[in-house]
C-alpha cells in the first residue's frame, strides 16, 4: 500500500467522479483507476460502486476514508515537524477562493508569502463554500476564502473578512425601486434570482425565510455576483446580494436593504487549527492584507 494510493482514494471520494480526481492529482483518469484496483486487490474489497455515473463509496469504502485521510495528514506532519524545528517553511500549500469572488488583498497576501518563502509550492483553487470548508476540514486544502452564515465553521479557525446585510437589488422601473423600506416578505413577493445553495450568502437567506414561514420562487441561480446581476437588470427577478456586492451595480440597479433580516453574510478566511508553520505564516499575510 503506497501514500499516493491513499491519495488517489480519497480524491475520488472526495469528488465523486475519476475524471474530476485524476485532474485534481494531475494524472490521468486510467492511472488513477489502475492504482485505486490495485488498492482494492491489497485491501481485498472493492472501494467503489462503478455502477452509476457517479463513484460511491461501498461499506469497506467509507470504512477506509477516515483512516486514510489521517495517513496523509500523518505523512505530511513528518515533514512539516522536520521543517519547523529547522525553522524553514517548505513543503505545498493549497488556498482556496469561493467561486465568483475576486478578493485582491488575498492575492497580495499569496504574493507576500511567495516572496517569504519561495520553497512553497503554492495552488489556489476555486470552488463552492460549503466544500471548500470541507476540504479545510480534511486537509486537502490548506485554508481558504469562503462565504459562510456563522462567524466560524464548526472545527475550524476563522478570520471574518467581511459582515454585510443582504439587499435586494432590481432596475429601474420595478415595485421595489420606489420604496423607501423593503422587508423579506417584499422580495419574495417577486421571483428572485440568488447563489445556489452551499454558499453563505443563500444560507442566511433561506434561513430567514424559514423563520417566516416564506417559500420564495427561485427563478435562476448562479455562483458569480455579475451573474445575478445581469440576471435583474434584464427582468427575471429580484438579486439577493450582500451590500458590497450590490454597489458594483449601482449604475444598473436600485438596491434596498432587507430591513427585517438582521443575520449578515459573512465571508471568512478559514483554516485547521494547528496545521503547519507555512499555513500559520499565510494567515498572518492574509491579516495584514486584510487589515485584520
């Protein structure tokens, strides 16, 4: 049994699809087939039901995950100890965005840190909060930008970067530009267009909703705040947005704070507590970047 077996294991569990792991190891997709077979066959139990489109874990499967999840946390503790006695900082670090957020201090605070420590191979990647926080948690990504409903996800470290309410935001012309207050029953009073769900932004709103009993008629999601905005300008419902969000668009829409949901989206940095000196030194770039 090899590590980089370990690895190929768990990315395929983790994205539920060959093609999707074998791109994030970079290698191909008959590579990490052959070597998850040649786990199965050491282990003696298939890892996978190949049967649909999708790759699911069997019992011995989800048996396996945990354990070789901390297999590699493990090997990769060798070297970061190593490295933390000698006082150097090496070895890879993974951040993550959340999709459709251009966040510029982040960038600044990698490039600080490229220039600190240029022995780290540095990855950024993007995808949807909810798992880029699963990542964070299994180790696979080092820390990462997300947008989130609690100030920190449950076992993790966090850093909130931004606390905003959420608006409603339409064009010109439409019931709610002309009205001074907008509550939540107003806006679902319309068809709305907002981020998908996993996103922190969608779950402070459908929780509001929930508290009011509302069933808003989601017309169009999309993960990108131009896309949403692009949506409302041309009609097909009212944008849900945060309030920085909503001020990019303020030459092509009329934005109103939601007066009677009160919980912000927040976006945060987010990390694994006690994870290696490269990631403790990021946070401190990302602190400074952010004037946090």
């Amino acid at each position: 049994m090899e590590l980089r077996q370990l690895e190929y294991f768990v990315a395929v569990a983790e994205e539920r699809n060959f093609t999707r792991a074998a791109e994030r190891v970079h290698i191909s997709q008959s590579g990490v087939s052959a070597q998850i077979r040649r786990l199965e066959r050491e282990l003696g139990a298939e890892l996978f039901d190949r049967s649909a489109r999708t790759a699911t874990l069997t019992p011995a499967g989800r048996a396996a995950l945990d354990h070789a999840r901390a297999a590699l946390a493990a090997a990769g503790a060798v070297g970061q100890a190593v490295g933390e006695v000698s006082d150097l900082i090496r070895g890879r670090l993974v951040a993550g965005m959340v999709i459709g957020c251009t966040l510029t201090p982040l960038f600044e605070a990698l490039a600080a840190f490229h220039r600190a420590h240029p022995g780290v191979e540095l990855s950024l990647l993007e995808d949807s909060s909810d798992r880029l926080v699963e990542a964070v948690r299994a180790g696979t990504v080092d820390v990462a930008v997300v947008g989130t409903a609690e100030a920190a996800p449950e076992g993790l470290d966090a850093l909130t970067i931004v606390s905003e309410r959420l608006v409603a935001a339409v064009p010109d012309g439409h019931p709610l530009a002309s009205r001074r207050r907008v509550g939540l029953r107003d806006v679902v009073a319309h068809r709305v267009v907002c981020m998908p769900p996993g996103t922190g932004l969608r779950t402070v709103f459908d929780r509001a909703c929930a508290a009011q009993d509302l069933r808003p008629s989601l017309a169009l999601q999309a993960s990108a705040p131009d896309a949403l905005a692009d949506l409302a300008v041309r009609g097909l419902g009212v944008a849900v947005l945060s309030a920085s969000m909503a001020e990019e668009y303020r030459d092509r829409l009329v934005s109103r704070t939601i007066d009677d949901v009160e919980a912000p989206a927040l976006l945060a940095l987010v990390w694994r507590n006690g994870r290696s000196p490269a990631v403790r030194e990021l946070v401190g770039q990302c602190r400074e970047a952010f004037g946090r």
